[in-house]
C-alpha cells in the first residue's frame, strides 16, 4: 500500500515536473515564422478569378416610371428576391516578350419573375512587351481613363461606369493598343503615350457608335511637378473630335483633389416629349467631375465627388418622360398595346445611372473599424443637385477569412413622384455579396 | 588700473564664450553628420540600392488567428520603390508604387491606378503603405542625436519631409555590424505609434546580411503583430521606367 503510494506520488512528481518543463520550454521558445519564396515562383501560366452569390432582396415602388417601364408585362411584384451566380477568370499565358490573356464573364439570375443566364468576354487579347518602356496589344481589352472615382467623364473609350459599383470589372471594347513610356528627372518626371484605333462596324465594337468606321483615340500621361496630368483625345469616323483633360495630386500626405473634363460635340440623342413625339438632335456638351479623397487620423478616408453631366437632361424633359411612360402604361392596360412602353425602354439614357445634370457623391470607409481586422464599414450618399432625391447605401465588408470577401449593402432611395430617384423601380434594396477568390 | 582689469576679463569672458559655443557647434555639427553616415550605412546594410525581393506579410490577431500575404518588390536609387501582391488569391495583382512622394494603388478589377497615402493601409492591420512602400531611412529621416551605449547607438531621428507615416524615429542600431535592433515610430508629439523589432540576422548572399524577419507590434492595435520576412533579396539594375504608373500593372513581367 506505501510502496503504491509512493510510486502514485513519484508519478504526480514526474508529471508535475514534465508540466513545469514543458512550460519553460514553451515560455522560452521563440515564435517560428517560415517562408518559401520558392513557392511562388513564376509559372508560364496563371487562372484567376472569382466566384460570387449575390442574393438580394428589393422592395419596389410601384408607382414609379422605370418600375411600369420594366415590370409592365409582370404580375405587379412589389418585392423581387433573387440569387445571382456569377463567375469572373483571368486566364493568361506568357513566353518571353509574348502575353495572351483571356478574362470570360459569365452571370446567372434566378427569381421568380425571370431565369437568365449570360456570358460575355470582357477581355481577350495578345501583347508584345519588348521593354519594360514599350507593349503592344491586340484584341478586346478594357481601358479604363480618368481619375474620378463614381463617373470618369473623359473615359471616352469605355462602357459607362455604375457609381453605386464603380470598382466593378467591366466589358472591354475591340482594339489596337501600345504604350510607350519614357522617365526624366526634373520636373517632369514622367511621359507616357498610349495610342488606340477601335474598328466599328456591326460586328466589331457595334454598341461604341451607330456610325461604322476606323477610330483613333489618344492619352499622353504626364507625372509633372507631382501631378498626374492626362491628356485624352477621341476622333475618327463613327463621331467628331472629342478632348479629355484629368489631373490628380496630393495637396498633403492625407488629402487628395483629382478633376477631369471632356469636351464633346456631335452627340446624338433621342429625347421623348409629354405626348409620345421622339426627336433626335445633335449637340455639343462638356462633362466635368471635381474631387477630394481625405484620410483622417483614425484611417476614416472620405471620397466627396461633384459631378456635371452636360449630356444631361434637365427636369422638364426628366418630366415629359415620366409622363410618356404614364400615358404608354395607362394605354397598356386598358388596351394591351405595350409598342410605347418598349419605345421608352429602349431610350437607355432616361434609365441610366445618372441621367440628369448635376450629382454629388460622398463616400465614408473606415478601416479595421471596431477594433476588428479586415472590417470595413462604409456608407455611400449620392444625390442629384436638380431634385435633392438620393441613394443612401450604408454597407459593412468582411475580408478576414482567406480568399473570401463578405459584403451586405443596402440601398435606400429617396424623392418623391417626378424626381430621379423617386422613379428608380427600387425603393429599398438589400444584397449580400459573397466572392470566393481562386 | 581697476577699470583696465575689468575691461581685460569682459574681453577674456567673450572670447571664452565664443570658443566654448564655437566648439559646442563644432561638436553638434560632427555627431550629425556621424549619426547620419550611420544611419546611411544601416541603409545600405538592410539593402543594396536597387535590388529586388520577396516579402512575407503575417498579420497576426491576438487570439492567434492570422492571415497571409506575399509581395514580390522592386526597389532603385533613393526614391523609386514597388511592390506587387502575389497571395492570397484575393490580393493577387494588386501592386503598389511609390516615387518619390507620389504613392499610387493598382487593383486589377478596378483597372486603373488612384493616388493613396502614405498612412493608407493595402491591406488592413498594423503594416501601412509607408512599411511596405519604404525608402531608405536615411533619405526620410534626419538624425537629430546619437548616444552611444556602448554595444549600440541609438539614434533620434526626425521626418526630412511632412509627407512620412512617423514624424519622429529612435533607432536602436548594432555597433558592430551597423544594423538595426529595434525602431520605435512616434508622433510629432512623442506618442508611440509603432515598434519594429529586426530579428534572425541571414546571409542572403553577396554580401548581404541582415535581419530577415520583422515583427511589429502598436499599442493603437493592442495584442495584434505583424510580421514581414524577407527572401531572395538580390541587387538587381532596373530602368526608371518600371517605375510608372504604365508599368504598374505589368510588374510581374519582372519576376523571372
């Protein structure tokens, strides 16, 4: 019985003992961090991309214009849920001086007013990069000009941007494309020129102009006196000249002021008035954007934009419009006859993100807010200056698990009948965005 | 005769004042320029001039939770310096330029470069881009005092410039082989805002042997640490323009 008692002791001593050891042991060892570069290793060839779900839910407002325009011939829904599924790849393959990439999107809709599934090639083209001051592309590639961060108005040879999803990929266009880059010392640091021709016809690039025929734009980038200058020209068959000018600096290490303005002539466009009469006029506009990005001590960045849409409409003709589509749509019901409710649908700048004149855009981030890593709340206000109707859209983001990004957004429309965001179809809207990146 | 005496010791007086400032001022102006040589010298120990490198980015939460990235960087002369992100999957792509004190931010999707600061954080967590986009010290930071401790010096620095993360800098350096052991990053006001720890002293090669891991530690993000280990650093000759924004997304043209 002692002698069991002793070895139970012995026992609780030895372990006793290992536990203080190990503790030490533990106490003492340092962190070990390892890192394999060999890992990441350059590969001849790459596949990027992501997943996303995106199921929301929307409450629409049935009174308003766009809503009778797009919903018409439907079962007068007052919500809409839907899940979409979408898949963004940047496949690329690189020998020597010699790239081809080929970036496929493919988005699928499901609700229980529509099923949709659609793909496009956004990007797709071979370049030539001889030197680290000269590349030569061909194919369908996305240029992305301007420095505003909701609209680019000197983007003259791309798609319109979505300011409420401005850092969304986007559908490139046909093209010939070189960048030559030449670095000084001085004031002026740094030259670049990047020469584009877009072919139009109705098969190549058909939604860039009505007009078929060869087009020529330009950008002569200047990093001058610390200033990012760029000077944009667009001329060729399928429209008259048109010129861009942007800039972009730091006023301080926390503030920054970016503007651009685009001067355009001959722009077609088709305008409806109160009694359904379409008219088609040329005319010159000028688009500019004025922007601050400021970073405050608590890493709070604030993005406040002013933007002047010149190819705007002003409210009289926002409000023959809405009037149209009233008339088409109390004709559609007593009769069936939707022809006029097409008609409207088909006049695309009416229904476009920022249709009117004057907006402004104000957009709040905080970083790691909470004290919690990779969590960024943000809100976004845009409002139109004409009516004062905005979108509210307050959004949290989650990036701490790897390779994923959470996001719930909402959006929240306000104005009355007859203001731009009165007659948006939705007046709340609720998405959460899921990506899962490979 | 007493006012002759008076008038030799008020003359004797200013002559030993303006020997005694003189050779003060000679004195200060010395450990400047000494401080500041050590300072350049400690530049050119963590790194050659222009060179190339990998990095391994570890944010590292207080419940010991921790995520992962990989830079691939590039780096010419006093004032040229970018980096491109290589994992995770999420950051891929995204690169980073700084030339001089103009900083810009490239992600793919949004395909177009936009101006950030230099407190701006790429990719949240206690590293901003002036850790990950920095220039040599010695170029940002004037040595204002250097004490000598014996087996270290330690040096009191101050921003060159408005436009750094830190206004202030105390760098504890290792007299033998002139490299750092400890920075402590503080305000204008003397608030820390940072401690970079250098550790595991590695012969890279070439003659190049310094410390390949950094861990960084701020009271602002309490119990949270960032670690950067380094790799395959080499001097590499780079032309000025792979530092624009043009070539800013065709970085990984460079990786070989």
């Amino acid at each position: 019985m002692e002698r069991t008692t002793r070895r139970t002791n012995r026992l609780w001593g030895l372990l006793l003992l290992s536990i203080f050891v190990c503790g030490v042991m533990a106490s003492g060892q340092e962190e070990e961090f390892t890192f394999d570069a060999d890992a990441f290793a350059k590969k001849a060839y790459s596949l990027d991309g992501y997943f996303e779900f995106r199921p929301s839910l929307a409450r629409l407002r049935q009174d308003s214009s766009l809503y009778r325009l797009k919903y018409f011939d439907l079962d007068s829904p007052k919500t809409l849920t839907q899940g979409n599924f979408a898949l963004l790849a940047d496949f690329s393959y690189r020998k020597g001086i010699f790239e081809a990439l080929i970036e496929p999107y493919l988005d699928s809709t499901l609700s229980p007013q529509e099923n949709d599934v659609s793909g496009e090639l956004f990007q797709g083209y071979l370049s030539l990069k001889p030197s680290v001051a000269f590349s030569l592309y061909a194919g369908k590639r996305t240029l992305r000009w301007g420095k505003g961060y909701a609209w680019s108005p000197t983007a003259l040879v791309e798609r319109p941007k979505n300011p409420n999803e401005p850092d969304l990929a986007r559908e490139g266009y046909w093209m010939i494309a070189a960048d030559y880059t030449k670095s000084f010392t001085g004031a002026l640091k740094t030259l670049s020129f990047t020469p584009v021709i877009i072919p139009v016809s109705q098969s190549v690039n058909p939604d860039f102009s009505s007009k078929d025929g060869l087009n020529f734009a330009g950008k002569l980038y200047l990093l001058f006196l610390d200033t990012d200058i760029d000077l944009l020209i667009l001329t060729g068959k399928s429209q008259k000249t048109q010129f861009g000018l942007d800039f972009s600096r730091n006023l301080r290490s926390d503030w920054e002021i970016h503007g651009e303005i685009a001067v355009l002539r001959d722009l077609e466009r088709r305008t409806v008035d109160d009694k359904g009469q379409m008219h088609k006029g040329m005319f010159d506009a000028t688009r500019y954007l004025l922007g601050l990005r400021y970073l405050s001590g608590a890493e709070t960045t604030y993005i406040l934009e002013y933007y002047h849409n010149g190819i705007g409409f002003d409210s009289n003709q926002m409000a023959d419009f809405y009037s149209f589509v009233n008339i088409a749509y109390e004709r559609y019901l007593a009769t069936r006859d939707d022809l006029d409710l097409k008609a409207g649908a088909e006049l695309k700048s009416y229904s476009g993100f920022s249709p009117m004149t004057d907006y402004l855009f104000l957009r709040i981030i905080q970083k790691d807010a909470f004290g919690i890593l990779y969590f960024f709340p943000a809100v976004t206000v845009m409002a139109n200056l004409s009516d004062m109707s905005a979108s509210l859209a307050p959004e949290l983001t989650y990036k701490g698990f790897t390779n994923f990004e959470l996001r719930l957004k909402a959006f929240v429309l306000t104005g009355k009948s007859g203001e731009d965001f009165g007659e948006k179809p939705n007046r709340f809207r609720l998405e959460l965005r899921v990506r899962y990146f490979f | 005769m007493r006012t002759q005496n008076s008038a030799v010791f008020r003359t004797a007086l200013v002559a030993a004042i303006v020997l005694v400032s003189a050779s003060l001022i000679s004195a200060q102006a010395d450990q400047d320029v000494d401080g500041n040589a050590i300072l350049a010298k400690m530049d050119r120990n963590l790194s050659p001039e222009s060179f190339e490198a990998y990095r391994k980015l570890i944010n590292i939460e207080p419940n010991g939770r921790s995520k992962e990235f990989v830079l691939y960087t590039v780096k010419k002369g006093a004032d040229k310096v970018a980096a491109l992100f290589l994992s995770p999957a999420s950051e891929k792509g995204r690169s980073t330029l700084r030339l001089d004190e103009n900083m810009w931010l490239y992600i793919p999707n949004v395909a177009k470069p936009i101006r950030i600061t230099s407190l701006q954080s790429v990719v949240g967590g206690v590293f901003n881009n002036a850790d990950i986009l920095r220039l040599d010290y010695a170029v940002e930071y004037a040595v204002e005092q250097k004490e000598d401790t014996g087996e270290e010096y330690i040096l009191h620095c101050k921003a060159r410039t408005r436009v750094v993360a830190y206004d202030r800098l105390t760098i504890r350096v290792e007299k033998t082989r002139l490299l750092p052991i400890q920075i402590d990053c503080l305000t204008a006001a003397g608030m820390l805002i940072k401690t970079i720890v250098f550790k595991e002293v590695k012969d890279f090669g070439k003659g190049i042997i310094r410390p390949s891991v950094i861990e960084t530690v701020s009271p602002l993000y309490k119990g949270y640490k960032s670690v950067m280990i380094f790799a395959n650093i080499k001097a590499r000759e780079l032309r000025d323009e792979v530092f624009t924004l043009t070539f800013l997304p065709q970085l990984d043209t460079l990786r070989k």
